[in-house]
C-alpha cells in the first residue's frame, strides 16, 4: 500500500528531449512536418501561410482574408462547410499572426477522407462571398463596439500605441470605420499575393498514420495553386515611442481602472531573452512572484497583477497588466516601481530563485507533454525563426541562472525612466 504520510521525493529534471518532427515535401513542393505522438485517434492538420498583419496594405486585410475562408469556397457554400464539420465531428480554427495565417483542422483519422477535401477546397479556393462578408463584418463591428467600453481593452491599445507609435502595425489602432472598408476584392488582393503552395506549410500532429499521410497528399499534394503568388520579405518597423510618460482615458462610469505600464523588451533572438524570461517569472509571471506577493497578498490593491512579453517580429514588449480600484492607481504603480528598484539594489534569494526554477522547470515539462503542444512549439519556431536546439537552451537557461545573472539584468533592462504607464478609469479628484 502506498503511504500518503510520505512525502514523495523531489527530483531534478536530469535531461529533457523535445520529440523532433519528421519532414516530407509532397509532389507539389509542400512541405509537411509531422509529429506522431498521439493516443487517441485524433489528428490535427495546420495549414501555415506565409503573409501576416506585417504585410496588409490596410487594417484588418490579412484578418479577414483568413476568416472568410469558411464561408464559401467553388465546391461548398458557407452552410455546407458548417454542415460537414459537424456531421463529421470536425474542428476549423482560423487565426492569424504578424508574419503567417493559419488554418487548423482537427479530425477522427476514420473521417479523413470526408474532412481533407473539404480542408483543401478552403484553403486553396475560396470565394469570399459578398453577402456572408458583410454579416461577419457587421458581427465583428458589434464585439468591437463591446470591447470599447472595457477598461482593459482600451488601456492595452493606449499602452501599444504610446510604445510603437501609430504608423508600427502593433501600435497602429483599428477603428471602426477599418471594419467598413474591408470588401470581398481587398481580401482577393491579399489572398492571391500570399496563398499559395509556394508559400505553404503543413503540419500534422496527433495519431498520424499511413493512410492519413496519403490522404493528406492526395487532397492538397498533388496540385499547385496560387499562381499569383509574391514571396513575402521581413517589412522593418522602427518603433517611435510617445515622449508622455502616462496616457490617461477617461471612463466615467468604470468601478475599476485598468492599469497598463510596458516599454520594449528584447525579442526572441536576443542573447538575453531566455533568462530575461526567469526574471520575468520572479517579478510579475506566477502565482508567488514579487508583484502578487506585494500588490495582491500585502496590499490589497488588486486582485491580480501580472508581468508577461509580448514577442513581435525584432521586437518584444514587457507588459504589467492590473485591475485596481479608481483610489488606489497611485499607489499601485509606486509599488510596481519599488519592486523593480528592489530587484536592481539586491540580489534575489538562492530560495526565492530555486522556487522560480522548479516553477519553471515543470510548467516547461507540462508545456510539451501532448502532440498539439508539440505541434505548437515547432510551429513557434518556424514563424519566430529560431534554431532548432531552442527549447534545450531555454532549459539551460532556467537551470544556470545565478542571483548575480539576475541583478545584471534588472539593471540592465528594469529602466523606470522607459515605462510607459497608461490607466483607462474614473478620474480621482
């Protein structure tokens, strides 16, 4: 019998292999990553396209262009495509990133033969309806117009805008009358610029099998398309951030104030990165961090408060994101300070730090245990353009940092002078 008044023992994480996927380029010239690590019978296939939010010629182009693909294509209507996912079991997610788009199909292996079709036929021929754009347009005209009232979302795009300046594309703010612009031909224009087999990647994690590899082929490796295809390039945005130190909107019917404070940070490539992450963990990334300590547990300003990196192309952005009462906005970001200050003037604790590793340590172990988690972190690589032994120095990272590493790196990177500050509330007099 197992005694539960033992302790189990505590190990350390001796060595760590990320599974590699394995790669095939199908007749057409795509390339398919593949990732068999799956116990269920379940596969999911990402389609990535080359082309992003860095190479729209006008807000919401590439956003769009990808979310329309489900509602038509010259081989199925809209309800078509929606009939068949559900009849089959199927999952479509669309998304879309800076520099790619994606298109994800998760699928029973038995149904392949029924959902592939139908994937490809998306992907490769869609139609962009006039009619069915108009009601998504409209739809995400009203999420929109909900979003505005929220303190949250307006201090994020207050804190983007007053870090990038408006002509970078993350500090560029959509506005509504960007939603009445978008037009089946703007999205055509962009579809036939970067869709193409050229520029095509696929990935497929989970259960794979023979005859799912065949059928992938046969339904998107046999044909080329996107004959007006452009290779996208690596547009450079310099950022230009606002001389104000604070942005302050006004919202005179909000309990709460949103607090956003961020300045640029190293992006992914940068030698400091990896060990900017622990730091970042220790300040402000998990439950028993610095920030949550002080601003949460001691004080009671907040219910939560957080630190995290936003990573873009060549750049990255440091956020503190926190909810506080209207009262108590002063003295929330004083403390965000002197927690920072704290973090340069001493050293960090070999405890506090050893608290932080394991933190660390086995939420990246976590982070890596199915096939779509898998399947995730090698497509971050391939958008990111990282080196493949990546996720091992990201682990020596963790494990090597000493207290003194730490110190370097506050103040180095914790520059107060930097930080943008940005609160959406009611004014206090």
């Amino acid at each position: 019998m197992l005694d539960r008044t033992i302790q189990p023992a505590i190990r350390n994480l001796e060595r760590f292999e990320i599974q590699r996927p394995e790669c095939i380029v199908m007749p057409n010239g795509i390339p398919v990553y593949i990732l068999d690590a799956g116990s269920t019978d379940v596969v999911r296939i990402d389609v990535v396209m080359g082309g992003g939010r860095w190479h729209q010629s006008q807000p919401l182009q590439a956003l769009f262009t990808n979310r329309m693909l489900r509602e038509g294509s010259a081989s199925y209507t809209g309800a078509a495509i929606a009939e068949q996912l559900d009849y089959y079991g199927a999952w479509l997610d669309l998304s879309s990133a800076p520099m790619n788009t994606y298109v994800t199909l998760y699928s029973l292996n038995k149904y392949l033969p029924q959902t592939l079709p139908l994937l490809a036929s998306i992907v490769t021929e869609p139609v962009f309806p006039e009619k069915e754009l108009a009601l998504v347009v409209e739809n995400n005209i009203q999420s929109f117009l909900n979003n505005c009232s929220k303190v949250g979302f307006l201090a994020h795009r207050a804190l983007v805008k007053a870090v990038y300046g408006a002509l970078h594309p993350c500090g560029k703010i959509v506005q509504e009358e960007d939603y009445r612009k978008i037009t089946p031909d703007v999205l055509r224009a962009f579809y036939n610029k970067y869709y193409s087999s050229e520029n095509c990647v696929v990935y497929i994690s989970g259960r794979v099998t023979d005859a799912g590899l065949q059928q992938l082929e046969k339904a998107m490796g046999e044909r080329t398309f996107g004959h007006e295809f452009q290779k996208p390039g690596l547009p450079v945005f310099n950022p230009s951030p606002s001389t104000d130190k604070r942005v302050f909107v006004e919202h005179t019917t909000a309990m709460q104030s949103a607090v956003r404070m961020g300045m640029l940070w190293p992006d992914r490539n940068h030698p400091d990165f990896l060990k900017l992450r622990v730091l970042l963990t220790l300040f402000g990334g998990y439950f028993g961090s610095r920030l949550m300590s002080n601003i949460r547990e001691d004080k009671g300003y907040a219910y939560n408060i957080s630190a995290s990196i936003l990573s873009y192309p060549d750049t990255g952005l440091m956020v503190i994101s926190a909810d506080t009462a209207n009262e108590y906005v002063e003295d929330l970001i004083s403390e965000v300070y002197r927690e920072m200050d704290c973090l340069r003037q001493t050293d960090v604790s070999e405890q506090e730090l050893d608290m932080v590793k394991n933190y660390m340590l086995g939420d990246f172990c976590r982070s890596y245990e199915s096939a779509f988690s898998l399947a995730d972190a090698w497509i971050l690589l391939h958008e990111a353009g990282l080196p493949q032994d990546y996720y091992i120095a990201s682990l020596d990272a963790i494990r090597s940092i000493t207290p003194a590493e730490m110190r370097r790196l506050s103040e180095e990177y914790f520059d107060s002078t930097k930080l943008k500050e940005t609160v959406v509330g009611r004014k206090i007099s």
